[in-house]
C-alpha cells in the first residue's frame, strides 16, 4: 500500500513541476504565481506548498539525481568509474519519458536563463558533486577526501556539467548522445 501511495506522491509532484515549468516558460518566470500552478496541476495550492516550499524550488528540484545515484550502485563492479557512471545515465534517461526530458530541459533553459534560479540550483550542484564523490570513493575503496577521488571526479563533474549546459542551449540536441561523447572524450584523457 504504501508503495502505490509513495508512487503516487512522485507522480503528483513531477507533474506539479512539469506545469510549473510549462508556465514559467509561456508567461515568464516571474508573472507566474503559484495559484496559477495549482490551478494548471489541478490540484490546491497548499499542495504545490507541500512539495515545493517556493517558486524556485519547483525548477532547482532535480527529481532524477538520487534515482542516478542508485542505478550508479547497481552498475557491474567490473566497469570503470566512467562507464558505471555512463550507465547510470543511460539506466535512468533511456526509461524517462518525452514528456520528462522535455520538462527536465525545459529546466536547465530556464535555469539558465534566469539569474534567481541559476544561484538556488547551486547548492544542488554541490550536492550533486559530493554525492558523485562519495559513490565514487567507497566503488573504489578509497576515502572521499582522497585526492585522487576528487581530482577525477572534480574533473568528470566538470565535464558532465558542461554537457548539461550544452544540452540546455541546444534543444535540438540528444542529452544521451552528448554525455557519451563527452565522457568518452574524458576517459580517452585531456588532448586536442
């Protein structure tokens, strides 16, 4: 029961942030209130505040990270730090919908394009490189502050964060495409 009911939840809130996103394209950022979203989501307001406590929220929110990170754990032990983190793009963007890659690059263009959400989306990026660190060092068997781990990673992180910011400025682009290229690029080591 509780698992249809927590299905349930995600469900609701992806599609909050998918009619949020659709708004604040079509209206802008900010002349859509959060009325307007409840409305849209048809849902009441006070359930858009329970899954997202503020307007920013409902574009910095990455739903996709922590499901990323549990299909980087299930990746064969036998591949490198770049092919387990490879499939766990792979395992996680080949199941997503047109209808969420669209929200999801819908999100980085607005993140992007407006300065409040690209400074509250930078604590998820923090987050997001010490989650990858953290995976990274106990796959490997080494500590997290290893510097090593976090030259690698750092580096990876880097590349990876360029490919979104491509993607987010090519629409006509394949996110999965662009995240081979580059990580194969990466793991062939830094040349021009």
């Amino acid at each position: 029961m509780s698992g249809l009911r927590e299905r349930k939840k995600a469900k609701t809130k992806l599609a909050i942030q998918a009619h949020a996103v659709r708004l604040f394209r079509e209206q802008g950022y900010a002349a859509t209130t959060m009325e307007q979203i409840a409305e849209a989501a048809e849902v009441s307001p006070s359930t858009v505040f329970r899954y997202f406590a503020t307007k920013e929220e409902l574009v910095t929110t990455d739903e996709f990270d922590p499901v990323i990170f549990a299909a980087f754990e299930e990746q064969p032990r036998e591949l490198s730090l770049v092919q387990a983190w490879r499939g766990a793009m792979h395992a996680v963007f080949d199941r997503m919908t047109d209808v969420e890659l669209a929200t999801e690059l819908e999100r980085m263009q607005l993140i992007m394009s407006v300065p409040e959400l690209w400074a509250g989306s930078l604590g998820n990026i923090t987050t997001m490189l010490t989650t990858m660190t953290e995976l990274s060092a106990r796959r490997v068997g080494r500590a997290a502050d290893d510097p090593a781990v976090r030259g690698v990673i750092g580096a990876m992180f880097g590349v990876l964060l360029a490919t979104a910011l491509d993607w987010g400025g090519r629409s006509d682009a394949d996110l999965l495409t662009l995240v081979d290229a580059a990580l194969e690029q990466f793991e062939a080591g830094p040349s021009l």
